[in-house]
C-alpha cells in the first residue's frame, strides 16, 4: 500500500509538494519516473540508477510478459529483487504498447505524432494487428509474431506476479487521430476495464486507475468523474497529443479538477524537459519519460545552456565537461572531446556515460522545481 500526504501547495499555480510512502521507501514529488522497459535502464545498473538521484522507476508490464514472462520473474521474488532495485517501482498495464505497437505499425507512427505524418494517414484504415472486444485485447506479440491476448484480468494477474510498488490498470490508449464516437466507445470499454482491474487484485499493490478521453473535453471530464469516482490509490492520466503541447495543458485542467485531490496524479508518458514545469503547475505529482535515457543514446545531452549533439566532430577538440554546472560524476570526470570520441567509435561506454549525465540532470531539475516550492 501507499501513503500520500501533500506538504505544501503552491500560491501561484496548482503545484504542490508531496511524500509518497511506499513498501520500498518514500518519494518526494513532484518526481520523475526514469523508464526501465524490460527490468533496466538501457547501459546502466540498478546502483548506478540510484546514483543519478532517481527516486522510482517504471517498467514494461507487455515486455516482461513476452520477456522473460511473469513466472520467471515471479520465481526470482518478484521484479526488486530480479533487478537489485532497492527503491520503489511502478509497472505500467501493458494498454499503451499494445496499442501504441498495434497503431505504430499499421500507421507508421510512434509514440509522437508528426503533423506532416499525421495528414498523410488514411483514417479509415484499421489496424490489422489488434482485434479489440469487450474482454481485452488480441494482437501479434513484437517478439515472435505469436497471437497474445491481454484483457484487465491478464494485466492484473501480470502485474501481481512482477510485485512492483504501483501497478496501473488495462486501458485503451486512444490514436491522436480517432473520432469523437471511436473515443466515446474506447471509453466505455476502459470504464468496464477499470471496474474489473480493482475486482481482480488480491495484493496489497497500490492501483491507480487511468483516465482517458483523448481530445475532446466533455469525454476527459467524464473519464475523471467516473474514473476519480473509484477506489483506486491515485490516478494516472493518459492520452496521446503527438506534438500539440498546448491541448495537453489543457486537457490537465479539464481533468485535474475532477480527480479527488488528496491522491496521487501521474501523467503518462511526458516528453521534454520545457514541458516539465508546466505540467508540475498544473498539479501533477508523478511523470514518466524515456527522454533523457533515449536522447542519451542518440548523443544527446541536456545541458544547462541547452541541448548538444555529442556525436558532432566539433566536440573532438573541447576540453570542457558536458555541462560545467553539473555536478555528476561525468561531468566531474570526463570532457566532451572523449565522449565524442566514444560516441563515433560507437563505444557503449558512450550510451552509459551520456545515459548518467542525462537522467542525473532531469532529476536535478526537478528537484530545483521541488526546492521552488518550498
Ligand atoms: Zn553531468
């Protein structure tokens, strides 16, 4: 089980200041959620994650499903011991990949949709990978191309076995593009989900339901109603924007207002650092973001004076640290001429040091967010 207790609430916005006790130790919000896909975060080790100021992690309920399945982990005493993560962790339900996955593939589309993409999209095209009905959900697995099913009960009964802190329930994660009547169906079905989800746990796990409603405010109003209307233990709020960063924030303000505000609020799946403070401002205590981690791995760095492209051979002869005002221990050992280096010589040591650097600068920021407010 959780506590939440909010300490302070901001003057000038809807940010507030919070301790989230979990069975693994208390988290400090707002915070960050680094994302562990399948039980690590990509070229770093449990201990060195700890090392970057990293408070809680999230993994990849479908991942750990197709590999190495739930009993594997189960066997090895449940996902902290599995990866020797000390600290709390959060397993997603599975929705978001199977959709994302299902969508992605059929639309050429990722997680973030570009507008030129996006008007090139034949809409009237249906995936042919996912067959959706009242139960759950049947798709073709990543990994072998097998038929998988996973409905609510399958995504509980996962989560149960992988033992993380804070699990999350089954939802449809809608596409950017879908209509007004597609997303009022979808949501019925993730309503019913959500029922089942919170009837089907039998751990002590705390479970957040998920709101969605994708665009269209009348829809995300009655998602939180109904979903903040639910035992749940805190609220994760879902959805896909693509690009539009402004309908985001406003879609915060249509839902937060309606979710009970004594709990916990995790925005899925936010992307760059700039969005960071207004979503805090809004009121969101928890997010999830694979950015730092994935920009790492592209030879990004995220600096105090903006963002630089380490595999660029103007690097080969600066002697300065990453970013001099960090104080990781990248930047107090090493200066971008080696990382460059490394980066071109595709060295992994590159993605290890960059992964550090970036997910060491996140939580920083963040915690100067949580300084602000005290
Ligand atoms: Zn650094």
């Amino acid at each position: 089980m959780i506590k939440f207790k909010i300490v302070k609430k901001s003057k000038k916005s809807k940010a507030r200041l919070g301790i989230l006790e979990t069975r693994h130790g208390v988290i400090e919000t707002p915070c960050l959620v680094p994302v562990a896909t399948q039980a690590t975060v990509k070229s770093l080790n449990s201990e060195e994650v700890k090392e970057t100021k990293t408070q809680i992690l999230i993994c990849n309920t479908l991942h750990l499903h197709l590999k190495p399945g739930e009993k594997i982990i189960e066997k090895a005493d449940g996902l902290h011991q599995f990866m020797n993560w000390k600290g709390p962790l959060m397993t997603d339900s599975g929705g978001f990949q199977v959709f994302s996955l299902g969508f992605g593939k059929d639309f050429q589309i990722g997680k973030i949709v570009k507008e030129k993409i996006n008007s090139q999209i034949n809409l009237s095209q249906k995936p042919k990978f996912l067959k959706i009905t009242k139960e759950g959900v049947y798709f073709s697995s990543f990994v072998d191309g097998k038929k998988i099913f996973l409905g609510p009960k399958e995504s509980i009964k996962i989560q149960e076995k992988l033992g993380a802190d804070i699990i999350f329930a089954f939802d449809e994660c809608t596409s950017p593009n879908a209509s007004f009547e597609y997303v009022k169906k979808s949501l019925e079905r993730t309503h019913y989900w959500a029922k089942i989800c919170l009837k089907t746990k039998k751990t002590d796990q705390a479970l957040f339901g998920i709101v969605q409603g994708g665009r269209f405010k009348t829809l995300r109003k009655e998602s939180a109603k109904f979903i903040g209307s639910l035992p749940f233990d805190g609220f994760g709020i879902g959805g896909e924007f693509g690009h539009n960063k402004k309908k985001m924030l406003q879609m915060l303000d249509w839902v937060i207002k309606e979710l009970p505000p004594e709990k916990p609020r995790h925005l899925l799946g936010i992307g760059y650092l700039e969005d960071i403070p207004k979503i805090i401002e809004k009121g969101i205590d928890l997010f999830d973001c694979t950015v730092p981690t994935q920009y790492a791995r592209r030879g990004i760095a995220f600096t105090s004076l903006g963002k630089l492209d380490l595999r660029k051979s103007k690097f080969l002869k600066d002697k300065e640290p990453l970013d001099k005002k960090c104080s990781c221990f990248v930047c107090q050992n090493y200066k971008r001429n080696y990382i460059c280096h490394l980066f071109r010589a595709k060295e992994i040591t590159a993605f290890r040091l960059l992964t550090f650097h970036n997910l060491y600068f996140f939580n920083t920021f963040v915690e100067k967010i949580r300084k602000s407010l005290v």
